[in-house]
C-alpha cells in the first residue's frame, strides 16, 4: 500500500521496533537490500507496536508535518489509575471524566446513543429467559443484521493499545471499546449459532462442558451461570464467550449482549476457571443494572456507524426486579458531626451536584439525595460526608483539637488474658503465627471425631475451596504450617496461635471462643542455641504451659486423659481452679502422617474462656521471698505406670518446696522392667531464713521416705 506523496512512519538505523513475525522487541539497524544500503525502515502498525496489523504500512493523515516525532504526533496522555474495589465506576472512562468534571467545575459530556433502527422490532427475533435472576438481575440484547467484518478505524484501534487491548476487528472492538468506555461488558454473538432463537440465563447442568474463545474446553459445574440456547451453552457468563458462537467473517447478523450478573458468582467462577478477563474484573465489582441498557445502546450505535449495521427497533430487556433509586436523607447537624466543619449549604449542593448527585435542601436541616445509579458504593449519610469532603477538598477542613473528657477504657478481660498468654509464650521462646479463620474439610476431618463433622459451618460463597469453613478448632491451621516448616528448618520448632474458634450450636449464631494451640518438634537447643540430637518431648510443651500459666497467675494440674488425635498414655488434661482448661499430649503418628510430618510432634491447646474464672479468682497478693533458694535435682525409680504428676505433687506438699520441674523421663538399660526413672528439679527455700545444707538433707530425706511409703519410688543410683 506504498504510493508516492505518503504521510508514514519513518525509523532510523538504532530505534527500537517489534518484530513483525516473531513479535520480539529489536533495534534496527544498517543493512543492505539488494545491494542497496538502507539506513531506515517505513513501519507498519504491528512494527510500531499499535496493533497486530502487518500486511501493510502505517499510512498517516495528509496533514501530518514531516519531521516531527511520532510519538508526538500520535501521542496522548495515558493515566495509570489505581481503583479502589468500591468504585467499579472508575474503571472507565466516563466514570474518570466525571471524578475530573467535579473537580474542574466543567460538565461531562456523555457518549452518543441513538442511532437509525429498522421497523422489524428485536423482541420478536429472539426472546430471554432468566432462569435465575438471583445471578442475572438484568439482561438487554441488541440484534444487529449486515454487519461487516473488518478492521476497526485507526482512532479507536490506537485508544484500545493505549489502554492495553489488542485490536481484533470491528465488532470486538466495538464491544471493548465500549467497556472502556462506559464500564459495562458487552459480547457479541453470532446469531446464527443461537439455536432457536432464544437466549437462556441459567445455571450449568452436571457433567456440561464448553469450548471458551481461547480455545479451552472449560468442565463446568451447577454453581456457574451460563448463557444458553434451547440445546447447550453459548457462553460462560460475565467471564467468557463460547468458540461455536463466535463472530467470524461469514457472520451476517450479530446478537450483543449486555447484562448484569451477580458479582460474587463471576468472581469464583473466574476463580476457579483462572480466567480473570477484563470483563470479571468489572463484573465482580458490582454493576449498576441501569448501565446494562447505556450500554447496549452505545455498542449498538457503533456497530451501525463502523460495521454497516441495521438495528432492529427496540432492544430485549428482561429486568425481573428493577432495583430502586438509591436515595439517603442526611441531616446537617451529621454533616458537620463527620467533617468537623458547618459548610455552607450552597457549597455542600454544588460538591454533590457536580458528581452527578440529585441534592434537594430543605430547611432548617435536611438535605434529601439522589444517588446516581453509577455510585453503587454509596447508601449511608456517612458516604454523602465522604463525598463532599472529596470534592471541597480535605485541606479545606481545618484542624480541631479534641475537646471533651476522655473516655474510660472499657475492661476486656478476655482479651486482656489472651494477650498475656501470647507474651509468655513468646517470651518463653515460642514463634507466633497467624492464618485464616476459614480451613478446609480435609483438615478438619484429619483433626476432629468423625461425630462433629457433620456439624461443621460451611461458607455460602466462600473465595476458594481452601476457605469454606469455619474452623471449630485451631489445631489443622496450626499443624498445616507446622508441616511447611517441618520441610524447611531443623532443630527445635516451636509454633503457636492464639486466636477465635467458632463452635455450632443448633438453630442458634455460633459460640465464639478464644483458644491457644502450640507445637513442639524437632531436637532441642542447648544453652548455646545451637541444635543438639535430644529429641523434644512431653515435658517441653509442658514447660511452654507452665510459663503460660504462670504468667497468668493460677497453678495448673495435670491428669492423665484421653484425647481424639493424641496418643493414649502420652495425653494429659489441664486443669486450673477445679476446671478443664485446656490438653496437652503428643500428636498421634497417624495424624501427624496425614499432614505429611513423620516425626514426633507434642502439642496443647488452652481455651482462654475456661481458664478467666481461675484467674479472676486467683488474683492476690504474695510478698517477695527474702532469702534465698536451693535447687537440688533427684532421679526416682517409680512403676511405668505411675504418672509424674502424681510424684510432683507429693514433692510439692513438703513446707519447704517451692517448685518442682520434671526435666527426664527414662526406660531402659540399668531400669529393672515394668519401671522408669523420673528425674526432677526440686526448689527448696524458706520464707523466714537462709536454708542450711543439712535443713535442705532433711527435707529431701523426709520426701524420699513419703515416696517410699505412697509410691513405692526408689532413689536412683
């Protein structure tokens, strides 16, 4: 298409084009064409990177001055905008122009939609049924015959690169450029292949398949909202269209669509799919049902102009429940309550009017507003504050400093309790971790009796499969991420998670809870932080308890028990001020399989609810021992069976003991069978003077023989 006076693009030897057959970005540089060197190149579309255009070169307008910069010429200033998730109205360019007229005090000048139409009316071509309109609350289609396929004009091709689209042809380009422009995705469908003429909004049936324009063929499931004729699905809703009614070059009449789903729905489909289009990110925002129908007028306005199109008259709008206009009364006393400022009532009718809100003032104290159907986010006075502060500007608001009383703060003693048990536990050396509150049914199954599956609580429209229940308890968040760092470190890991538990309770909300899950695994450090071989056990998640305990000021206790996920005989529950509190024990080998750790792992869990009482109760006050302490260590033989608990407790009724710490636990070689050996830390000091050697002999003479006689324990050689 080279002809003699062309305006065209022109590059140097050194400029940076794309490739056209291999689409690689290269620098051009001297060669020789046919014995001839040529120091430039004249540039198609595709070379300059505007399009995928390359069967000819970029011919520009005959008034383009020679010399200048391309990028001059063509230049336009593209915004990089970074929108909220509340505002699905910025996400085009009408919406911007609106947020810019507002502050610039111009007015908006809307795209054009009327346009010539047939006298054969549309809904008599084709017919819409929403089979369910809890997905679909509005959907308009356009019918369009003699449409033309072919490329689109320059304008609109160069805006769709500068919003980073590709240009394809004339009616997809359409359909894109007015989703850019007004915010409302559009899809194009070859009438043709619509069998029966009737367009089906329904759920997918079981087993149904579809083949999407990027050439996949999508397995869907009957939670997806498809487009349908009378025999199969045409398109998967708000997300993509279907290959089998895609518009080709033999098409001659199109069907557009133009709807709104429910934005939740696209937004997992897409989800699962992972086929975020440009049209869900715009759907599961939430869209305005009334901009279904700008839309398809606009679109269908386009086609007419730029494919040689003819409308039939009328469109085919099935709105099941037309959604009410949003209006919020707002008083002048809130206003001024949430901006800090009593604005004149001219400056807060100008700020809403500008934005496209309808502001009636009635004296002496009630504003009465429209909200436009583009603000979806707006619906509370608060959100009328909001915007106009926006548009008055926040700097326009002057400063105040606070005046009044300070209230008191309200005690939390839950809270207060919690908090302090996350300290000692992190004091005490422990890692905090924090996942969601929401798990899944594989995890929950590994951690729970198979009696409480069935009571579990299930998300409605949860983000993902790996979110779709409330977690009754913490121990498969936790046991999960202990499995991740099981896998990557060694030695000693020590996890926690202090955070709320949801438990069913039949036709009631449920109870919420506070629980603390630990883990230990892994070999312990020595006094030096570094790994050692000793594997941790029992008495280290023990001493992680003690702390906590400690720090909230009650004793606990502990007695044997058994527990669903812990191993018999290694499983004790903890109990403070006569309550159940929390268990403690090691994991069992299976579950512990089941989250792919094949080491041991010993773990407790506190309920911080059960555990406030005893230390409401518990709270006094205890002089500081004086003098000072004597800690020597025993190691008693005593039966396998003989829980150390017991033995500690009998140690602690001496008047001159002060703690007892198990730190050994041993079966073996120089143990006579059916017996163990417990080694403990016996604290001795007194409140009235400093304890001798032989009083400290005494006291340890007088425990062995109370073992002896109650517990048949031997001291250990």
């Amino acid at each position: 298409n080279v002809a003699a006076g062309q305006k065209i693009a022109f590059a140097r030897a050194g400029a940076r084009l794309i490739d056209g057959r291999s689409g690689e970005s290269v620098v051009l540089k001297l060669a020789k064409i046919r014995g001839v060197e040529s120091s430039g190149m004249v540039c198609s579309e595709k070379e300059l990177g505007l399009s995928g255009e390359h069967e000819g070169i970029l011919v520009l307008a005959a008034d383009a001055p020679v010399g200048t910069p391309l990028a001059q010429y063509l230049g336009d200033s593209i915004l990089d905008l970074d929108v909220t998730p509340n505002r699905p109205d910025w996400l085009s360019m009408v919406g911007v122009a609106r947020e810019v007229a507002a502050l610039t005090g111009v007015a908006v000048r809307e795209p054009e939609h009327t346009y010539e139409e047939l006298d054969d009316p549309a809904p008599a071509r084709v017919s819409v049924e929403i089979a369910d309109p809890d997905l679909c609350s509005r959907y308009v289609a356009s019918v369009i015959e003699g449409v033309k396929l072919g490329p689109s004009p320059s304008w609109m091709q160069e805006r769709l690169t500068a919003a980073g689209m590709r240009s394809i042809n004339n009616v997809v380009d359409i359909t894109n450029y007015v989703m850019l422009e007004v915010g409302q995705p559009l899809h194009a469908f070859d009438f043709s292949a619509v069998g029966g003429e009737k367009i089906i909004v329904r759920r997918a049936k079981e087993g149904e398949k579809l083949v999407t324009l990027d050439g996949e063929e999508r397995e869907l499931t009957t939670d997806m909202l498809v487009i349908a004729d009378e025999h199969k699905p045409v398109a998967l809703a708000g997300v993509m269209g279907g290959a089998d009614s895609e518009v080709t070059e033999e098409t001659q009449t199109i069907l557009l669509e133009s709807a709104t789903f429910h934005a939740p729905n696209i937004r997992r489909t897409a989800s699962r799919l992972k086929s975020r289009t440009e049209a869900s990110t715009r759907f599961e925002k939430g869209l305005s049902p009334e901009l279904a129908i700008v839309a398809a007028q606009r679109a269908t306005k386009l086609l007419v102009e730029l494919a040689g199109g003819r409308a039939l008259h009328g469109l085919v709008d099935n709105y099941p429940e037309p959604v009410k206009e949003v209006r919020i009364d707002v008083t002048r006393r809130r206003l001024e309550q949430v901006l800090g400022i009593d604005l004149p009532t001219s400056t807060v009718r100008e700020a809403l009017t500008s934005l496209g809100f309808g502001c009636k003032w009635e004296p002496p104290e009630h504003y009465h507003v429209r909200v436009p159907y583009w603000r979806t986010d707006v619906g509370i006075p608060d959100d009328i504050a909001e915007e106009v502060a926006r548009i008055v500007g926040y700097d326009q608001i002057p400063t105040k400093n606070l005046g009044g009383d300070v209230p008191p703060a309200i005690p939390q003693p839950l809270r207060d309790l919690r908090e302090r048990l996350r300290d000692a536990l992190a004091a005490a050396g422990m890692q905090e971790i924090i996942t969601y509150s929401l798990t899944t049914s594989e995890d929950l199954e590994r951690v729970l009796p198979e009696g409480q599956l069935d009571q579990l609580l299930k998300v409605v429209n949860p983000l993902s499969a790996e979110h779709e229940y409330l977690r009754p308890v913490l121990r498969g968040s936790v046991l999960r991420t202990l499995a991740a760092n099981v896998r990557q470190r060694e030695g000693e890991i020590a996890l926690f998670e202090a955070s709320r538990v949801y438990l069913p309770k039949r036709g009631e909300l449920p109870e919420e809870q506070e629980h603390i899950v630990g883990v230990v695994t892994g070999t312990r450090e020595d006094r030096w932080g570094r790994s050692s071989d000793e594997p941790v056990d029992f008495y280290d998640a023990k001493g992680y308890v003690q702390a906590a305990l400690k720090v909230a000021g009650v004793e606990g206790t502990f007695e044997a028990a058994e527990e669903f996920g812990l191993l018999p005989g290694r499983t004790a529950v903890v109990s403070a001020g006569g309550a159940k509190v929390g268990v403690i024990g090691q994991l069992h080998p299976s579950v512990a399989s089941s989250f792919g750790i094949d080491q041991d792992v010993y773990l407790f869990e506190l309920v911080v609810n059960h555990l406030l009482p005893a230390v409401q109760a518990g709270v006094g006050y205890a002089p500081l021992m004086r003098f000072p302490a004597v800690v020597q260590d025993i190691a008693l033989v005593v039966d396998i069976g003989q829980p150390a608990e017991d033995v500690s407790k009998l140690i602690e009724r001496h008047e001159l003991v002060r703690a007892v710490q198990v730190f050994d636990v041993y079966e073996g070689e120089g143990v006579p069978a059916g017996r163990k050996s417990l080694a403990f830390s016996v604290t001795y000091q007194s409140a009235e003077k400093t304890l001798t050697d032989e009083e400290v002999a005494r006291a340890q003479s007088e425990i062995l023989k109370s073992l002896s006689d109650e517990l048949s324990a031997e001291l250990r050689g």
